[in-house]
C-alpha cells in the first residue's frame, strides 16, 4: 500500500517529495512528477477528480521532463493501487 500521507490526490503517485498539503491546510506549490499538478494552483479552481479526469482523458502521459518515470510505470496500476480508479 503507497504511503498515503506523500502521495498525489490526483493520481496516486506514491512517492512525492512531501505532502501537498501541511496540517494546515497551505499547498506545497510542488509539482507532482506524474500527472503534473501544482498543488496550491491548478486545484485552486478544479477538483482533484477534475484534475484526475482531465489527465485520464488526456492519456495519462508522465508529466516530468527532469525525471523519468520509476520502472515499469503504469498509470492505471497507479490509480487503482491508490484505490483512485475502479
């Protein structure tokens, strides 16, 4: 099971760099290497399901240019181990 507490609401990336929210509520403004969300920015206006809809009919490409994708990525693996994707 991905580590709940550093993974992306949007796409169940499981292994960002820290939280995209703190205990209060403020947004990181980091950008998950996966599905490319800001968070603090692009969810300021849309639903992480929005977000996570928008990416899935966009073909679920990996985001990051600096960062290759862990080995084997496979983004619907990814949403239904984060329990994201039926």
């Amino acid at each position: 099971m991905p580590n709940e507490r550093c993974m992306c609401p949007v796409c169940g990336f499981p292994d960002l760099d820290e939280l995209p929210y703190d205990s209060q509520g403020c947004a990181s403004f980091n950008i998950c290497p996966s599905c490319g969300v800001e968070f603090g920015y692009d969810n300021s206006g849309a639903s992480f399901e929005e977000l996570r809809r928008r990416w899935i009919d966009g073909g679920m490409l990996w985001f990051s240019q600096a960062n290759k994708p862990p080995r084997n990525w496979d983004p619907v693996q990814q949403l239904k181990s984060a329990a994201l994707l039926d």
